[in-house]
C-alpha cells in the first residue's frame, strides 16, 4: 500500500518501484529511505518491468529524476540526505532524465533497458500510485459517446493480445458486438435482466514465464480497469470480473485497491450494479484458456475446454454474454480509444506489444515493443548469461527460431511458426532443443484437459514419439503427420499450441535432432540419459 499519493503538480517525491517477486529488497529500500527523509513525500509504486534494477529509487526534484538500481541499497541514507538538503545527487545515479515539471508518466533515460521499444502502455508503470484511477478515461468516453469509443476502436482494427484472450490475435470489436447482438436478442425473447453481458478481465496467465499481465496489474491497474470498464459501456454490460492466479496476491491487492477507487469515481456515471469484483483461479495453465477459465469462475473442479462455437460471447458466464480480454489487451483498448492516433489502422496488427524476455539471462524484463519494429530489440533489455543458441518466442508452447530478426506483430510470428503469447526465452548453447521439447510434450501430456481426443491422445503419441528418437527411432514424418492433426483438430489453443516446440525444433535444428537417433546430443544435455539408454540397449542384447 503507497504511504501516499503523489498529488497533482508535486515537483519534489522520492520513488521505490518494484514488483513482487522484489518485495524483501524494496521493503528494506522503504525502510532506510523512511528513515531519514522527513519533508519529502515517499511513495511506493509498482514494477517499471525490469527486474535487474529493482528495487528502483527515483529521485525526482523540479524538473530532473535521477535513476538508483536497487544495487545502491545500503547507501541510501545518504542520498536522501542530500536530496533533503535540496540537492539532486547525481553521481552514482544509472541515470539522470530532464523532462516537464510533473510528468504523467515514467521519464525514459536514452540508454539501458528502460530505453528498449515504447513505453506506452507501461508508460506509467513504477511512476503513479498503483491504486489511482487515470485522470484521462476511456470508460468516461463511453459513456459520453459510445459510438465514437466502438469507431476508433474498429477503425484501427486492434487485435487481442494473450493466451487467455478469446480474440487472441483478431479483432476485439466484433466480439463485443456479438455480445451486444446476443443480448439483446435475449432480453427481446425473455425479458430476463440476467442475461445482461459480463466483461472478464482474464489475468490468470499461469506460466511463470510471462509477466506481462502481472507487471501491468501491479503497476497500473487502474488503466487496466479503465479499458475494462469502456468496454463494459459498449456492450451494456452490469458486471466487470477481473481473474486472477490464486498466487499473485500482490497483483490481487493491487486490483482491490484500484477497483475501490474507480468505483468511488465511476458510481454516478457509469451503469454497473456494483464496482469491478474480484476473483482468483487455480494456478493451472489450462485454467487460463478462456472457456476453462469460464469454467474455474463458476466453480467446477473439473476444468474442461467448451465447444466452440458457440462463442462467450453468445454464451459465456453462466451463459451471459461475457467478454473475454487478457490486462494486455484491455490496456491498449483504453489507448486506443484516448489516443487513435498512435495505431496506423493499414498495420495487420496496429499499436505495441508487451513482451517479457526471459531463460538463461540475469533478470527477466517485460519491454513493449511497437508492432512494425523489431523482436530483436528485446534482447537489449537483459544480459544473456551463455553464448546464445536459440529463443523459443511464444511461452510454454512457444517456437524455436535461431534469430529474433523479425517484427513483434502478430501476422509475423504467426508465419514463422512462432507464438504471440508474449514471452522470449533467450537460451544459450548447453541447451538441447530435443530435450527441451520433450519437456513441454510431456508438460502436455500431463496438464490438457482431456476433453478432445487428438488432445489428450495426440500429446501423449508426441512424448513417445520423442523419447523414441533416443532409442533410435525418429519417425519424422510420422511425428510431422501427427502434429498437424493435433493442430487443426484440437478444441482449444492449448491442443493447438502445444505441438509448436516440436514443430519448430524438428524444423529449425534437424540436423541435432537427428543425431540423437544417432546417439549423439551435440549441446551435451542429454548425454547421461543417452547412456543410460545405451546401457539398457546393451542388457537387452
């Protein structure tokens, strides 16, 4: 919880920005800083997405932010002390930022990570009181002119972002339109005010990999709420539902705090029944799929994917219309109905894309990129601790590519076999991509639904099949067959998504593929499963 807001205009602050997995560091951070200053306010915020500099002091004083890594952690006692006696210390800082007395968003130094892509979503992120409501709102644009809200929306046709978004990589707006139709259907054949659509804000993301949605509830989730509730006004919905994984309770919290304040603020204007409610689900990965995730929120242990169609949001929550969108795509809804001109409307895939690079690097960071730039620039946000061999772009399902050199957008991920999900793990050369796709067919394995056939079944033909190549049998054009049925017969994304490190391995790396048939692993992972393979073979004999 902020000890307080930063008020409009406030020229002088002390900031501590970090997210949770740096709680301990930025709880000492606070206390050494509270310690000392007495006339400058000290405020809290959350993550700027890169946790190699957390916790993050910022000394802002007029018109100039110095920027501390949490490294200095021990001497900032004596930085306050100097800042106290109206001075700006400079000198060790990683950074030092010139901007516009009170800026409304994070000053971006012109080198290191904090520089990586666009920060416009997470513009304000490690900057504003987590529990603020933004001053500027899409939801209040709504209300006073839903049609120019829905038009700028379509017109820059954004696509949804995230696993967990039913209009993963399609338009939003004909989801919500198709809520609205189905609704109001309904109320003309039954009259029934309980059919009224839901919005569900799906922040479930379930792999630890991918902090994009955790970053942005935890460092402005009222901006999130803000989308969410724009959203609510088109298409007539009484209730908001935010999901979130039982684990991230500092997201959670964060969500609480700003779901107070926007429905102080919003009460008289906007026409839910009650302010945006909040509700946590299993930290499963298949409890992020969108229909699973319906699924978890009405309380079934059984988590299964629905057919589709019909769609949500024909029938959703309780068989509402519901409206499904990921923290991502909400946020950059509220961007596009406050700020079109930023999105070219003749991109396939218009505004910015949140992703966290991740794997054999010294932190993770979540950097936004813009659609038409390059996917590559992400790797300047971390150190690579090896010498780099492969990324696997997309996640727990994600693909395997030799280089990054490639736009973020979706269009092109999606024709390179690569995922949009938001995650690149940057692996270096101990790394086999065999083993490692057996890893994640197993995870596939054990974690689908087991509803649909090819699913459940395919997954575990894919292990076998993996494993064989160990003991020699690598049936290439078999495991090939088999991944495209899984692909295109699949119910859910999770069926379809989960051949891609297979796919891609085979495709990007045959060569050291196949030597395992051979015998060989030529990064040096597998060897002491490749012996043991090689001994039992022999007691065989």
């Amino acid at each position: 919880m902020a000890e307080r807001s930063v008020p409009t205009g406030e020229e002088t602050v002390i900031r501590v920005a970090a997210g949770s997995r740096s709680r301990r560091r930025k709880r000492r951070a606070l206390e050494e800083i509270r310690s000392v200053a007495t006339d400058t306010p000290v405020v809290e915020t959350g993550p700027t997405g890169v946790r190699a500099l957390e916790p993050l002091v910022l000394l802002t004083r007029e018109d100039r932010t110095a920027f501390y890594p949490g490294s200095v952690t021990g001497r900032l006692g004596s930085l306050v002390e100097t800042f106290e006696r109206g001075d700006l210390p400079t000198d060790d800082a990683m950074a030092v930022v010139e901007h516009e007395p009170a800026p409304s968003s994070l000053p971006t130094p012109e080198d290191g990570p904090l520089a990586v892509g666009r920060r416009r979503v997470l513009g304000r992120c490690g900057w504003i009181d987590p529990a603020s409501v933004p001053d500027d709102s899409a939801a209040e644009l709504a209300d006073d002119d839903p049609e120019e809200a829905l038009s700028r929306v379509r017109d820059v046709g954004l696509l949804g972002r995230g696993r967990g978004d039913w209009s993963v990589d399609d338009p939003v707006a004909e989801e919500w339109e198709l809520a609205y139709t189905a609704a109001a259907e309904s109320r003309d054949e039954s009259e029934d005010e309980d059919e009224k659509p839901v919005v569900v804000v799906n922040a479930n993301e379930s792999d630890d990999r991918n902090a994009t949605d955790r970053t942005l509830l935890e460092a402005a989730p009222g901006e999130v709420l803000d989308g969410a509730l724009a959203v609510a006004e088109l298409v007539g919905a009484d209730d908001v539902v935010v999901y979130c994984n039982e684990n991230d309770d500092r997201a959670r919290e964060r969500v609480h705090e700003a779901a107070r304040n926007a429905e102080e603020r919003f009460a008289e204007r906007l026409d839910l029944e009650s302010g945006p409610e909040v509700v946590v689900g299993p930290d499963r990965y298949i409890a992020g799929e969108p229909t699973m995730a319906l699924e978890a929120m009405e309380g079934n242990d059984r988590l299964e994917a629905r057919l589709r169609p019909p769609s949500p949001a024909e029938h959703g929550l309780y068989g509402r219309p519901t409206v499904i969108h990921t923290p991502r795509t909400m946020a950059q809804v509220r961007r596009a109905m406050l700020r079109p001109d930023e999105f070219d409307a003749d991109d396939a895939d218009p505004g910015t894309r949140l992703v966290t690079v991740t794997g054999d690097v010294d932190a993770a960071a979540t950097v936004e990129l813009p659609t038409g730039g390059d996917l590559s620039d992400a790797r300047e946000a971390v150190t690579l601790e090896g010498r780099f061999k492969m990324a696997c772009v997309g996640g727990q399902f994600g693909g395997f590519t030799r280089s990054l050199s490639r736009s973020p957008s979706a269009p092109a991920l999606e024709g390179a076999g690569l995922g949009t999900e938001g995650v690149v793990e940057l692996l270096d050369e101990d790394n086999c991509v065999l083993a490692t796709a057996g890893r994640r067919a197993n995870f596939a394995m054990e974690e689908n639904c087991g509803r649909c056939v090819t699913c459940r079944e395919g997954s575990q033909e894919l292990t076998n099949m993996l494993r064989d190549i160990y003991d020699g049998q690598y049936r290439d054009a078999k495991i090939r067959e088999l991944t495209r049925v899984m692909g295109e017969t699949s119910i859910c994304h999770f069926g379809r998504t989960a051949i891609r490190p297979a796919v891609t391995g085979m495709r990007e790396f045959e060569r050291e593929v196949a030597a395992h048939a051979e015998g060989r692993c030529p990064s040096g992972e597998c060897e002491a499963a490749m012996t043991q393979t090689a001994g039992h073979r022999g007691g065989e004999r």
